[in-house]
C-alpha cells in the first residue's frame, strides 16, 4: 500500500493482539493512535511505548473517575458511554483518516462511529463479538419483561452501526449469515480470524522445577460466559494444583468457594503482566479455557489463541460450532468437552495429566499452527488490503 495514512486504532479492552497491529502499521510509515480503556478490568497487552517503537504510533488510555460498576446494568452503561466520549475527544484531537473500532460496548460504539462521522473519516467495525445475540439469549431470562426490550434496543443498535460502517470485519465466517440476514452486504464485509502476538509469546523453559505434581493454568476473565464450578469439581477429583489468573466478582466467588469447601489445590491470584505471561505459561503443564454454550459462535476466547503459542496443550469445555473449538480439534492441539459436562472435562484433564506424551504432542501441534497463522505481515497486509480499497472506492465514487 502506498499511501500512509492517520489510522485510530480503538481496542476499549487493551488486548494484546490490537496494538501488536497498531504497532507493525506504525513501523510501515502509518500515522498511528491506538486507544484503549485503562478502566475495563480485563488482562492487557504491552500498552507502553516502547524504546524501539517508531515514532509514528502513539498510545493513549482513556480512564474513567472511580471504579467501573462492570456489574451494575444502569451505571456501567452511564460508564459505557463516557468511554465513548473519551474516545471522541481523542477522534477530534487526531483527525484521522479512518478508525478501527474492537471490543468496545455499543454504547460506546455508537459515540465512537458519531465522532468519526463528525470528522469525514471512514469506519471500520472491528467484529469480535454480536454482542445484541447475547444479550438477546441471556437478558430476558434475567428480567423477563424489561429485558426483552432493552435486548431489541440493544439488536437494533448494533445492526444499524454495522450496516452503517464503510467496512466490517468479522472474526469468523460463523458471523456472516448473521450479519446478511440483517441488511449488511456481503461485500462490506471481510473475515480476518483473531491471533496472538507469536514472538512476544515464544515457548520457555520452566523458571522453577516441577515438583512431580500437574500444574494446571486458567489465565484470563471469569464471566457469565464461564462456568468456575468445573474448576472446583476437577480439583476436587484430581491430585494436580490449579492456578487461576484472575480478577473481579467471578474469581472473587471461586476463591471464596474454594476456601469454604477446603480446595487447597485450586488457587485464585490476580492476572499477571503481559511481559510475565510467558513465564507462567511455560510453568504449567496445561493450560484452561472455557466458555459458556450462551456463548454459541459468537464469542471466541483470545486466551487459546495466546495458548497456542505456549506450545502447552489446551483442556477446554467450548461449545461445538465455536471457532476456538474447531481450531484446538482440526489441529489436535487440545482435548475439548462441552460447557456443563464435567464428567468429560475431568476425563480429559485425568488424560492429560497421566500422559506426558499426549501433553508433548498437542503442545506442539498447537504452536505450530501458531507459527503458520500468527504472522502479523501477512495479518496487516490484510488489513493495508481493506483501507487501500476503501479509499480506491471512494476515489471512483468523485
């Protein structure tokens, strides 16, 4: 692509992924801002810049005063859409060409598409999530009359952003029909499926010897979307040590449970740095991810991915249809079981833990997709490829 442009990156999680493309755009002679939320209580990239970065990428964090109510409905939306303000002012200050916009709630996206559009700039939906399905599924069962209408409020917002956006791109094809079912053409839509930062998440040695014991890892968010009681079941029935990185009122419940029932094998610690992650991957001789079957196709954990580049093997209790799931089991990289069974999660964690070389074999089978998918030229190639022919449309529509 020839022409540089003024890219907004906007991640409202802080991922690592995200700014690991903010960054290899920055070094391609991109202007570059990447924006994220300081106050979303989540695991973080490598969010500082760093000496070797180019001058061209700038990082700024957005941050709320006070506390984020994440379980509060009324005032996290209140939150949700200071966010988006936030993130306008720095629209305003930037004045980019095009903006990007991942993760964010549709609150906050819908003040972040009236900001680009207040400056002329084209808007890319970054689709990592449909959101308005799942608030669809779980709202009214948690307040059945009112829920149902703020679930259609929430449905419509997101399709009119998406049908609106100049281009979209979805995580997975799972979400196309979705989309074209709802007024979004084929054509404004491109698929790039998520990934970790490979070189920044290379397989280690153990910083401390292994005691004989299994040491398992879940290293992420505990959500509605997750089911902790696997956890507590797996560690009551198996003779390994569960360290679970984590942090909010999720991890808080497991802690307390784990504490009340005497699980001494199972213990919650806050998240670790970005820099650090590898290091405990490389500690644990299996790594956990779960998701909800609420979840369906329309969340895909980013921790597996991170796993994979570990070159550990992935126990998982994922919903069949879910992308993370067809990937661990297209490349034999992980033993899978549905969310709720866990008769057949503890089945597959019994297996891992009694056979070394099922371990050594799904590990490195997990990194070596990694290494064939992961790679961040072609993956903002791909990206170069969507705002270069955005901006050729538009040049043809004059």
């Amino acid at each position: 692509m020839n022409c540089r442009r003024r890219i907004l990156i906007h991640d409202y999680s802080g991922h690592p992924f995200q700014v690991q493309l903010s960054r290899c755009l920055a070094e391609r002679g991109h202007q570059v801002l990447h924006v994220h939320s300081e106050s979303f209580q989540t695991p973080k990239g490598d969010l500082t810049k760093r000496s070797d970065d180019p001058t061209s990428l700038q990082i700024a964090g957005v941050h709320l005063d006070g506390v984020f109510h994440k379980n509060s409905f009324l005032r996290r939306r209140s939150q949700e859409i200071e966010t988006g303000r936030l993130v306008a002012v720095q629209i305003q200050q930037f004045r980019p060409e095009v903006v990007i916009s991942s993760n964010a709630p549709l609150d906050t996206q819908a003040v972040i598409y009236k900001a680009t559009r207040a400056i002329g700039a084209k808007f890319v939906f970054w689709l990592q999530d449909i959101y308005s399905e799942a608030i669809g599924r779980i709202l009214p069962r948690k307040l059945p009359v009112l829920g149902s209408l703020v679930a259609k409020r929430y449905r419509k917002l997101e399709y009119d952003l998406l049908r609106g956006s100049d281009q979209i791109v979805a995580i997975t094809d799972d979400f196309i029909p979705f989309l074209c079912n709802n007024g979004v053409s084929t054509h404004d839509i491109s698929v790039i499926e998520n990934w970790a930062p490979l070189n920044d998440l290379s397989p280690q040695g153990r910083a401390k010897p292994g005691n004989g014991t299994i040491h398992a890892v879940y290293a992420g968010t505990l959500g509605y979307k997750h089911n902790p009681e696997v956890l507590l079941s797996a560690a009551k029935e198996l003779p390994v040590t569960i360290d679970v990185l984590s942090e909010g009122r999720a991890a808080d419940e497991l802690a307390h449970r784990a504490k009340s029932e005497g699980i001494t094998n199972l213990v919650v610690r806050p998240w670790v740095r970005f820099s650090d992650l590898p290091r405990v991957l490389a500690d644990a001789d299996i790594l956990i991810a779960m998701i909800e079957a609420d979840a369906g196709i329309f969340s895909v954990p980013s921790k597996v991915l991170t796993y994979l580049c570990s070159g550990k093997p992935v126990l998982a209790a994922i919903p069949a249809g879910n992308l993370a799931r067809r990937i661990l089991e297209r490349e034999e990289a992980g033993l899978v079981s549905e969310p709720g069974n866990h008769t057949d999660f503890v089945t597959n964690f019994r297996q891992l833990a009694e056979r070394a070389e099922v371990r050594a074999k799904l590990g490195a089978n997990g990194r070596a997709y990694a290494e064939r998918s992961f790679g961040i030229d072609g993956i903002a190639d791909r990206f170069e490829g969507i705002l270069e022919r955005l901006f050729l449309m538009e040049l043809q529509a004059k």
